[in-house]
C-alpha cells in the first residue's frame, strides 16, 4: 500500500532520526527530515516531493519543498552525522584497509534550468545525451557496501563563463576534494579503485600518490607505456598494441566466481609512463585466451608492490567496483536519487544526502539485526530485502493506525477528491 503517515512510522525509524536533531535548529526542520526520509523509504511509485507529499497523511508539498530549498540547515553537517552513527556501532563501523571507489553517474534531465546539466555522457544510457553527473566516494571493506560523499559535476555549458567560470571543477578535482574529505576523517583506505575516465589521467594519479595512496585504475587502450625488452632496449607502444604483441602463453586464466561464472585471461607487466618516475603494473584483461578472438579487453594500472600484482589480485581487487554500480541502482531504483522537483545546487545536493542517510538507515539495521528479529523470518542478505522488511513494518503500522483513524483518512482522501467509502 503507497499510502502511509508519519504518525505510525515504526520505532526505530523515529530512535534513527532522533540521532539527528542536533544537526537542526527548529522543529520543523526536524519534523522535515522525518516526513522526506520516510518519503524515500515508502512505497510511493515516484520520490519527488510532490508524489512523497500527496502518499502521506499529514504530509504538505509546501512544507517539503521549503525544507529542501528553503531552510537553514547543512546537508554537509547531516552527512558528517550519518557517518558518525556509522562509527559509534561496533557492527558498523568504519575500519581502516578498505577499499575506496571513486565513480561518476549520470541521469538524464531535459531542459537547462537545473544547475550542472548539459549535454555529457551519462553511464545509465551509455551515451551523450543532456543530464546531470555526480562525482561520489564509496566505501567497501568486505562486509558493507557505503556511501560517503558526492558533489555535482556542472558541466561547463550551465556556467555563465564556461570551463572559464570560477565554479567549473572538471571531475578529477572534485574526485580529489572528495578524498581529502575522507582523509581529514582520519579514514585508512587501503586502496583506491578508479574507472579509466580517472586512471588515465596522471595528474590524478599523481595527486594519489601525493597522498601516499595505492590505487587501481583503468586505463584507455591508446595510452602509451614504455616497456623494456630484451637487452635494456626501451619501446614505447600503445596498450592495444602491447596486448596484440604479447603470446597467449603470457597470460594466465582466472575463474570469476560471480552469479554467471565467468573466464578472463590476464597478464601483468612493470612499464614506464612518461610522467610518473617510477615504475608502475599495467594489467590486460581479456575475455579470451587470444587477442584477436577477444571482444572485451581491459587496461589497468596500479602502484601496488609487484609482489602482490597478480592476476588474480588485479581481478579480485577491481571486481570490488561493482559495488558503487549495485547502489546506485538501489538508490535510484528504490529511493529516489534521480527524482527530484529541484533546481540550485544546494537543493540538488541536499536532496542526494538525504538519500543517502535513507540507505544508511537501512544499512544500520540490516547489519545490527533489528529489522530481522522484528520483521523477517529469514536472513535479510541483501538491501532490498531489508528494505522490504522495513516497508513491511510500515504497512503493517499503517494498517494498525487506521483501524482508530478512519475519519482521518477519509479526510485526507476528501482533500483529494476522492470518497474513501
């Protein structure tokens, strides 16, 4: 049932928004955050305001609208909370090796009133089309998949002077914004994993290592490497054409254990980038034991230790990237990411942090173990799973809620022109 109202929420999402109200200064800002988060985490079909407002009962679209673009308060202090709550639970905490994933995803959006849209590629269509791109961190350390920061790429067509105007970042800045933001944390990453749109970029590479940060990264089949040969000779040679020159014998065969099993064949190889002093791993990844029989081939670079560059450590350690892609396809699936009524900035950024503490509080709960004993009678492996138990929780409050409420609820579905009868 989409229909629910903040007076029948279930206890432990009023215990998780409480662990919030320092962060605001008055009681509708409280009030708020309670009716958007339990907007995004209902049933409604659609997660902007507007439809989130109008599935409620005691819910107005003004009063949203004004919270999200109007009130005083800090999305970047809300998230520092979020991730606080995370830390302070010996189940959830944030220890120190883990694996930190810098990605980018877009979304389509027409017209050109909405800060940062423009005509770029958007990963969800797989082609250049006018949308929004956020730049984001991701946390995983092998039990929790976790979302820490993001910021709004503004292409440069939506700034007034262009790649001129003072506010244009191109996204390798913002990536490195966003991984300062976890240092001054005092986080431990033990790894950083990037796609190729940032490991091809050694000024990037370069700001990483500055950091003293091992990272993973993608690499553009054109780029070229120097590799030494036979004799301490020197060849400078583009990645496709290395792979091409390299025997079949070179590479090794790895099983990947994933819901289809799958075979790749890989190779790694010490190089030279022109701009980096010191040696560096490449990796090729191929679909097929042969160049020429491959129809998928990757490019990687690492500054790990080559003692730990294996095959099966290049494949094992960028496998764990997939995990970015799994939430953005929960977060706009199930909570709305891409659903907005918003056009600033600030709006924008307020609405993705709030989406983000709506994960987080279904993270919380599923490691803790509350929505299992309460609201399941199996193991709730999986995000959507403990969303469900969480929905389930709702429905049945709701359900409870009406049976001493009915002239309420007749009176709402009256405001809507309609005779619940």
């Amino acid at each position: 049932m989409k229909e629910t109202t903040p007076a029948a929420m279930p206890p432990c999402f009023e215990k998780w928004c409480k662990r919030f109200d320092d962060v605001f200064t008055h009681k509708a800002q409280k009030r708020e955050f309670r009716h958007y988060l339990g907007g995004l985490l209902g049933e409604s079909e659609r997660k902007n305001i507007f439809q989130m407002a109008e599935n409620a009962v005691g819910v107005t679209y003004h009063r949203l609208h004004h919270f999200l673009t109007e009130a005083p308060w800090s999305s970047s202090l809300v998230n520092e909370h979020r991730l606080e709550i995370m830390n302070k639970c010996s189940q959830t905490r944030i220890s120190r090796g883990f694996s930190l994933i810098i990605d980018d995803s877009g979304h389509r959006k027409s017209g050109n009133f909405t800060d940062g849209v423009g005509r770029q590629y958007i990963g969800e269509i797989g082609k250049t089309d006018n949308g929004i791109v956020v730049v984001t961190t991701h946390l995983y350390d092998g039990r929790k998949s976790l979302p820490l920061d993001i910021e709004l790429y503004q292409h440069a067509s939506s700034l007034s002077e262009g790649k001129q105007d003072r506010e244009f970042e191109k996204k390798t800045e913002l990536a490195i914004k966003l991984i300062d933001r976890t240092l001054e944390r005092k986080y431990q990453p033990g790894i950083v994993i990037v796609d190729a749109g940032y490991g091809n970029n050694t000024s990037f590479l370069l700001e990483l290592e500055k950091r003293e940060l091992k990272y993973l990264g993608g690499l553009a089949k054109n780029r070229k490497v120097i590799v030494t040969l036979q004799d301490e000779i020197q060849q400078t040679i583009r990645l496709d054409k290395l792979a091409q020159s390299l025997p079949k014998e070179a590479f090794t065969e790895i099983q990947l254990n994933l819901d289809k099993p799958r075979t790749v064949w890989v190779v790694t190889r010490e190089i030279e980038i022109s701009q980096l002093k010191v040696r560096r791993n490449i990796a090729i990844v191929m679909n097929a034991k042969t160049f020429s029989d491959a129809t998928d081939i990757d490019y990687f670079i690492t500054n790990v230790d080559s003692s730990i560059v294996t095959p099966q450590w290049i494949v094992d350690t960028y496998g764990v990237r997939n995990w970015v892609e799994v939430f953005y396809r929960e977060a706009k699936g199930w909570l709305g990411l891409k659903e907005y009524q918003v056009r600033d900035k600030r709006s924008l950024l307020r609405h993705f942090i709030l989406v983000f503490c709506a994960y987080t509080f279904i993270l919380w709960h599923q490691m803790t173990g509350g929505l299992r004993r309460r609201w399941a009678n199996k193991p709730l492996n999986t995000f959507t799973e403990a969303l469900e138990a969480f929905r389930t929780a709702m429905s049945y409050r709701f359900f409870d809620w009406l049976t001493f409420n009915r002239d309420v609820f007749t009176a709402y579905k009256a405001s809507l022109g309609f005779i619940w009868a």
